[in-house]
C-alpha cells in the first residue's frame, strides 16, 4: 500500500500543477519543500525512512536526512540522533537508520534538508522502535597514569548524539561524560579510583550503555605515585610544623608513621606540599628519637622519606637554681607541652629519673610541683630528657624546710623506739628487744641489727631503757617472782654489754640517768612495796664507775618530780613536772654531785619532749615530742619553741642529726628537716 502511494502522489501532483500555468507566475521558491518522513521498514536492525521531495528551491541543498528523537516531539540535528547524505536529494530519498534505537521505544522522526544558511523540517511521525545493530567502538584511549581530573576518550561509529541514551560506569561508580563529536566521547574518571582503592595498580571495568546496547572492556591501569622532593633536615621546636614537598601529593588521604606514632587520614589538598605538627597533639613514646624516619602512606603504599625533621634538645636557661618551696617554674626553651609519661622527664646524675610533677606545661617553661618529691639530697644537679637527648644540666640547692630524701634500700619499719644515740655518721637505737644501727654515710642508708636486749623476759615493771652519749642502759625492776633485775650497759663504741648486777640498796629503779666523765649517774631511786602496788622513790644518788667497774654512793638529790632528762657534755638539764602547781620547769646543773638549779617556767604543751639524747646544732637542741612534730631549746636565751611541719606522729620516728639537717626515719622514709631554712 505504501509502494502505491509514493507512485501516486506525483502524478496528482503533476496533473496539478499543470492545471496551473494559466494562472499569472508565481515568484520563485527559495527553500526546498519536501514531505514528512516516512516509516518504510522497521526491523531489529534499524529502521528505513523515506521522504518526497517537492521543490528543490533555489538555495544549494548541502546535506539531507533523517532525525529521531525518543524525548523531542521535534527532533533537532544539533542535540539527536540522525542518518544524512551530504549533497542534493533527488525527488525522492531513503536513508537507512542502524543505531541509537533502543528496542520498544517510542521515537519521533522527521525529515530535514540542510541549506547554508538554515535547516528546514518536516512534521515529525511516530514509530515504535524494534531495536538497530547499535555502535561500533574503534579506540579507547586511557591516561598512562590515573591522576586527578582526568578522562579518558571512546571513539567509534554510529554513536548517539542523545545524552540520555548513554550509560557510564567505570567499576560500580557512575561516571559524567561529554560528547565531544558524533564519534567521541569524553569520559570522566571517577575521584573514587584514587581516595577509595589502595595500590599502584588495579584492574578496573569500563561499561559502556548506548540505547540498550553494551561495550564492556577490562584495563589495567597504573596511579601516578607521589613525588618526594628531599629536602634539608628540618629543625624544630615541639610546637613547629614540617614541610613535605614534592609533586603529585594530593592523592586522597595519607598516613604517617614516625616513631611510635601511627596518623591515619590526613587530608592533603595541595598537589605540591603537606604540613603537619609532629607532636601536637601526639605524645612521645618510650623509645622515641629526635629524627625519626618518616613513613608516608599513599593509597596503601608505604613512600619511607629517612629522616626529614629533629626535634630541637631541650634548653635550660639557668645553669643553677634554688628550691625555696613547692612550687618552681623551671625556665628554658622548648619544653613538651603534652603530658605523657615519656615528655619531660627529669633525669638525676646518675641516670635515675626525678619525681617531679609537671603541673602545667608551655613552650617555654615548666611550673614543677615538688610536694610529693623524694631528693637525693639538698644539692643535686638533674637535666630535662625528651626522644632520649639530654638537655644542658642544673644545679639545684634545696632551700624548703622539710624535705622527703630517697631511700630505696632502707627496708626495716622499726617501732617501739626507747632510745637514740648518735656517734658521727652511725645513730643507734634501741627498743624493747633489739638494738639497730643506722649508717648516714651515704644514701641510701644502711640499717642492721646489732644486738638483742639480755634477759628480755625478765623486764618487767618500772625496768629501766635509757639512752646516755655513749651507753645504753637496760634492766632494774622487778619480775614476775618478786625478784628484782640485774642492769646492763650496753657500749656504742665496743658494741659489747656489761652485767652491772643488781642496783643498790635494793632499787629497782631510777628517775634520772646521765653521763659524766667517771662512768653513768644513777640519781631518785624507786623501789616498790611488797604488793608491788605502791611506788616509793628516795632521793639517793649513785655513780657507776666504768674503769673501777663499782657503784659508788653519792650526795643525795632534791626532790623535783619526774623529768625529761638531757646532757650537752657535762652540762646537764632537766624538764621536771612539779606536782606542787602543775608546772613544767627547766633545771640545769653541772658537778654530778651539784644540785639541780631552776632556770625558767617551760609552757605546758611542751610536756611531750620524750627524747633522751637530743640533737645539737649552732647552739640549738632539738628533741622529739608527743604533741608537736620538733621542739627547739636555745642554749644562749633557754627559750623553747615548737617548729616542724610532719603530719604523722613523730614519738615513733627516731631523730637523727645529719649536717644541718634533722633526719627523721620513720616506715621505709626519711624525713629532712632543716630548722635554719625556717
């Protein structure tokens, strides 16, 4: 039926025409006239077109065809999909369409010739597409290396000059695209390739969708590699940042590695360089180095750059320095402000590290809090350690009062202490059972036992445990049997006792003993009632002679109540309750037979002084005492005082005099009190 109709037409036309040229002549057609497109064939191969031409006009016909479009009810050759011939049609053309048709798609078509100056259309018709042979690619040119913003181009035949009927993905990522020409298209490769896989290379697939047909194709592609430029060896301080130059650095996130540091997903932007700020936020390891190799990850690949920075040493500004309380600010340059374990420690001479706390941190300065500080001593010398360098070394004067010194080897807790006897660098002390001997040679100190008491069981009562200069003197009083004791002395300097047998005249014990040059003052007797419930004290006054090994009766003593006795070589004092008004009162007296001399009313609270041999230093004693830590006497203005600032009781702590320095040793501590720092 369609052949009949393209038979037909002309000659109606004709006959037409020609019923014409009688009529007056009409003017010149310029523009081709020509009819709609007509739908001859339609197969899975393609559809046929045709189209009658009606007048040629007078403008030169450079080209003729078809246009179809599935979106446009007017095709236009600028944006859809076409078949054409260059030149002039005759009356009649036909063009055969092989691509772009996508099978059971709706399609408008239209005729068009071309002109030089305009393209004319026909009205566009409908067919239903059964589908075409599709495209054919010829090329596809990829980038030798994959780097950001780039494309790669897929040139071929019968491709659509439709956006909407194409389809990109490289892997599962959807890509953009451009056509650069009826045979070329401009493919976009995704960012993903370089931020979302890992390695040099990677096989990838690119899929091409053109109307429902497909070209798929497999490459190997190889990512450009970072670039790294070697660069001087970059100085520091802990709060500068590093440089990384190269080329082709901004290949999605990073990582970074130096010393015990693992950064992941550094964002770099700059295709030339990176900064980063080592220790910022990062602090040190236990094994770390000032110039660490640098280790930087790219896409899953490891780039080891040696080693590209050092942290400057740490700088102390003062070559010397002084501790006057708990609280220091240490000076300098480039201190660590982070506060791990490993950031500025504190290293002593001889490679032990310090306890000091760093309260707060800055560049430039360190504000050190000493309180829970154990020292070496009062003059030390220590530096600032960070990535295992050593700053320039200080020397440090402790001027705080009371001080907690090291003492790592003293092991013994020693309670229940009678006694204290100093002789040079060696203290004694004695309690129940034993006798002890402190070495203060050195730190740290070396504590033994030494002895044990004699005829332990048998003390009992008001027995005697007392301290002279250079004697321990232990025993007296009364055991369970009713039997009084026999006394010993024990000799610091030939570490030996001595049986002095019984007391005489049937003592059991005496108020006051002291020494004096012919051997140990034995003065206020006190013997006991049968029932051993009533105690009974005399005024007798003997001396045990330690060359002739013999008592020997002396003058008799005043009555002045019980007392808390203490020698100065042959000057001797007393602290004696008067039971008469309730005062405590200073005595002194010097002869062995003198009497005992008042000196001055002593404040009440001061009742507590409970040791023997006090410490002397620049004509001031120091004793210990039950209700405040240290109690100082002047020997020029015979004025007590309370001083010291210990939080534990201190009757249990033995007192020890080293240098200017009170020694207290109590637990597995030792405690420095300097009296003069006050």
């Amino acid at each position: 039926m369609k052949s009949f109709w393209i038979l037909v037409l002309p000659v109606i036309l004709f006959f037409s025409l020609s019923g014409c040229e009688s009529q007056e002549a009409l003017e010149p057609i310029k523009h081709p006239r020509f009819g709609v497109a007509l739908v001859q064939e339609v197969s899975e191969k393609g559809v046929q077109f045709g189209a009658n031409v009606f007048e040629i006009g007078s403008q030169e016909v450079i080209e003729y065809g078809f246009v179809y479009s599935k979106n446009n009810i007017n095709p236009k050759t600028t944006m859809d999909d076409m078949v054409s011939v260059k030149g002039r049609p005759g009356d009649y053309f036909e063009l055969f369409a092989n691509h772009s048709l996508q099978v059971g798609q709706k399609y408008y078509v239209a005729a068009f010739m071309k002109t030089e100056d305009l393209v004319i259309y026909s009205k566009s018709e409908e067919f239903v597409s059964q589908g075409s042979d599709g495209f054919l690619i010829t090329s596809v040119e990829w980038p030798e290396k994959i780097y950001k913003f780039q494309s790669l181009t897929i040139k071929g035949q019968r491709l659509s000059r439709s956006l909407s009927n194409y389809q990109v993905k490289i892997d599962q990522y959807n890509v953009s695209f451009s056509l650069l020409d009826s045979n070329t298209l401009i493919v976009d490769l995704p960012s993903q390739l370089l931020t979302e896989t890992t390695g040099k290379e990677k096989e990838v697939e690119l899929n091409l969708q053109v109307a429902g047909k497909s070209f798929t194709q497999k490459k190997i592609v190889t990512f450009q590699e970072p670039v790294f430029e070697k660069l001087p060896l970059q100085l520091i301080n802990f709060d500068q940042e590093v440089v990384i130059k190269g080329d082709f650095l901004d290949l999605g996130q990073i990582g970074l590695k130096y010393n015990s540091i693992l950064r992941s997903s550094l964002s770099i932007s700059n295709k030339n360089e990176f900064r980063f700020f080592p220790y910022k936020d990062y602090v040190m390891g236990e094994h770390d180095v000032l110039d660490p190799d640098v280790i930087v990850t790219v896409r899953g690949v490891e780039y080891n750059l040696g080693k590209v920075f050092k942290i400057k040493p740490t700088q102390l500004l003062d070559s010397e320095i002084v501790f006057k309380n708990n609280r220091f600010v240490l000076r300098g340059s480039n201190f660590s402000t982070r506060s791990g374990p490993e950031d500025n420690q504190f290293i002593g001479e001889t490679g032990e590290r310090l306890n000091f706390v760093v309260e707060k941190a800055y560049p430039d300065s360190l504000i050190i809090n000493l309180h829970s500080m154990e020292y070496s001593g009062r003059d030390f010398s220590f530096q600032v350690k960070n990535f295992g360098s050593l700053s320039n070394s200080v020397k440090v004067k402790v001027e705080i009062p009371g001080i907690r010194l090291k003492s790592s080897g003293l092991q013994h807790y020693i309670e229940d202490i009678r006694g204290i006897i100093q002789q040079g660098d060696f203290g004694y002390a004695i309690t129940s059972k034993y006798i002890f001997q402190y070495d203060f040679s050195s730190l740290p100190i070396q504590i033994q036992q030494i002895s044990t008491l004699p005829s332990y069981s048998s003390i009992y009562g008001h027995s005697i445990i007392s301290a002279t200069e250079s004697y321990f003197v232990v025993g007296g009083g009364i055991s369970l049997d009713r039997s009084s004791s026999p006394v010993y002395l024990y000799s610091i300097e030939n570490k030996q006792w001595e049986n002095l047998s019984l007391l005489p005249t049937s003592n059991s014990s005496f108020s006051r003993i002291y020494e004096v040059n012919d051997g140990i003052v034995f003065e206020g007797g006190i013997t006991y009632s049968e029932n051993s419930s009533e105690r009974i004290d005399n005024n007798e006054r003997w001396l045990y002679s330690i060359r002739e090994k013999k008592w020997k009766q002396l003058a008799s003593t005043q009555t002045i109540g019980s007392s808390t006795l203490f020698s100065l070589g042959q000057q001797h004092f007393g602290i004696f309750y008067n039971e008469m008004n309730g005062n405590r009162e200073l005595y002194q007296k010097t002869g062995m037979e003198d009497s005992w001399q008042f000196v001055k009313k002593v404040d009440v609270s001061l009742g507590g002084i409970i040791q023997d041999n006090p410490m002397v230093i620049d004509n001031k004693v120091y004793f210990s005492s039950i209700y405040h830590p240290i109690v100082e006497f002047d020997l020029m203005t015979k004025n007590f005082r309370n001083i010291g600032n210990m939080s534990a009781e201190p009757h249990n702590y033995p007192m020890f005099r080293k240098g200017k320095s009170l020694w207290f040793i109590f637990g597995n501590s030792i405690y420095d009190f300097r009296p003069d720092l006050l």
